[in-house]
C-alpha cells in the first residue's frame, strides 16, 4: 500500500505540474493513471480526479493572483455561464446519447486544435480591438511578463463569443462528467484574444470554483477514497506550486506549443469514445 501510495503521490505531482501550465485540472493524467495502471475503479478515479482539480486550482491560483496574471474580472463573469451551463447539462443528461456529444465536440476540438497550430509563433496577440462590454465591465488587464521582461496590457475581444463558449463548456463538463478547464483555456486565447499566460491562470482559478460544486456530491456518494485522493491532492498541490514557477519561466508560444498536442489528444479520445472503437 505504501508503494502504491507513493507511485499516486509520483503521477499526481506530473499532474499538478502540467495543470498549472495549461490551465487543466490535471484528471487528463490522474484518471489514466489510477485506473488504467494501479487498477483503480473509475469511480474512486472521477472522485480523486475532482479532488485534483481543487488542488491544482488551489496550488495555482495563489501564485497567478498574487503575480496578477489572473483576472479575475474575466473568471467571475464566465463562471457564470459555466456554472449555468453545468446545470442545464445535470438536466438534460438523460436526454441526449452521449456518443452523439462526444463526435461533436471531439471535431471541435480538433478544429480548435488547428486553430492554435497556425497561430503557435504568435507570443502576445496583435491589433486587438476591446469590446464594448470588456470596456464596460472593466475586463481589459495587464501583467508583468518575466520572460519579456516588461509589463503587458491586453484587450479583451470576443465577449458574447466566450461567455457562449463557457456556457456550452459548463454543458459539457454536467452531461459527460468531465473537465471543461481545455474548453475555458481555447475560449480565452481563441475567441477572446487574451495573452496564453492570461488565459491559463484564469482557467485555473475557474476550474476550481466549477470542481468544488461537484465534490460534495461525489463525497455524498462515497467516491471520495481518502487512501487515493490524499496522496493524490498532495501530489498536485507540490506540482502546482511548481508548475506555476515553471509558467512565469516559459513563453506564451511555449506554453501554446505544448497545449495543441494536449489537445488533439482530448479531441482524438473523444471522437474514439464517440465511435465506440
């Protein structure tokens, strides 16, 4: 038991790491992990995943605010939608097969995928026109960029586009039971224009507000495993705390670069799920 322990401390430390990077809940390394190489019941996997994601955002989200790189004008107002989302998704689960929703969005994230290929050189977005709500609502920010090694304002484009993004992504996240962190990040660098360091860190300041809702039921359930998601919340939390360092080290482009493989692979596993191949 003591070995298994630690090998869970061991993948969810690599999991905390590249969730702070990306702006993931680190499930996409964690339930592979236990299931598939520590046999693990999916269950108890789901749950400590849940419980990841809360560790990551945690572990995260002190570093990104603290830095300002977070904004967190643009993850409140998007948690809105995404929370909404997530209700609707809860309601509609039993009336729509998911093998249908899992085709849909897998193409859609692999159009998104190449989205982010073709704009893989681009370190900070260009010509980027605010709008009229991002200006109402204060939503436009800055940071200071340690690689660059200058402070970066940004514009917010795309509002309607992204919160409706959040909205489909909180649908998601309730109809399939998983992680809408890679929708929130696509929807923030794609639609809404914002820097790839921006977007992340608000991703992960959101997931774990989303993440926190779902836990009290998987804990009602008794799929919350102490002996899995201890070493499992641990491990995160030291990863995030070092995924986060890592971050401000890295470039945008970078940091993009490694997120389109991330997401071809969830795209790819959606669309197979969806095949049933």
């Amino acid at each position: 038991m003591v070995l298994t322990s630690l090998e869970i401390l061991a993948f969810s430390f690599i999991a905390g790491i590249f969730g702070a990077l990306l702006g993931l809940g680190g499930g996409i390394i964690v339930i592979p992990a236990l299931t598939l190489l520590l046999g693990v019941d999916i269950k108890y996997a789901i749950g400590a995943s849940i419980v990841s994601v809360i560790a990551t955002s945690s572990g995260a989200a002190v570093a990104y605010v603290r830095d300002k790189i977070t904004n967190l004008r643009i993850g409140m107002f998007l948690e809105i939608a995404t929370t909404t989302g997530a209700i609707t998704g809860a309601y509609i689960a039993g009336l729509i097969s998911p093998k249908y929703l899992y085709i849909i969005f897998g193409i859609v994230l692999l159009y998104s995928a190449l989205a982010m290929l073709r704009k893989r050189h681009e370190e900070l977005p260009q010509n980027v026109v605010s709008h009229p709500l991002a200006k109402k609502l204060k939503l436009e920010g800055s940071y200071f960029d340690k690689v660059l090694n200058k402070e970066v304002k940004y514009n917010v484009a795309g509002v309607y586009s992204g919160f409706g993004t959040m909205y489909v992504a909180g649908v998601i996240s309730g109809l399939l039971g998983i992680g809408s962190g890679i929708f929130k990040v696509m929807a923030m660098d794609l639609l809404m224009k914002l820097p790839m360091k921006v977007s992340t860190a608000t991703s992960n300041f959101m997931i774990g507000v989303t993440a926190a809702a779902s836990a009290g039921v998987y804990l009602m359930r008794g799929y919350i495993d102490p002996e899995i998601a201890g070493p499992v919340a641990l491990g995160v939390l030291l990863g995030a705390t070092l995924g986060t360092r890592i971050m401000q080290k890295m470039r945008n482009t970078t940091i993009r670069k490694i997120f389109i493989p991330v997401l071809a692979y969830i795209s790819i596993q959606m669309l197979i799920k969806g095949l049933g191949v």
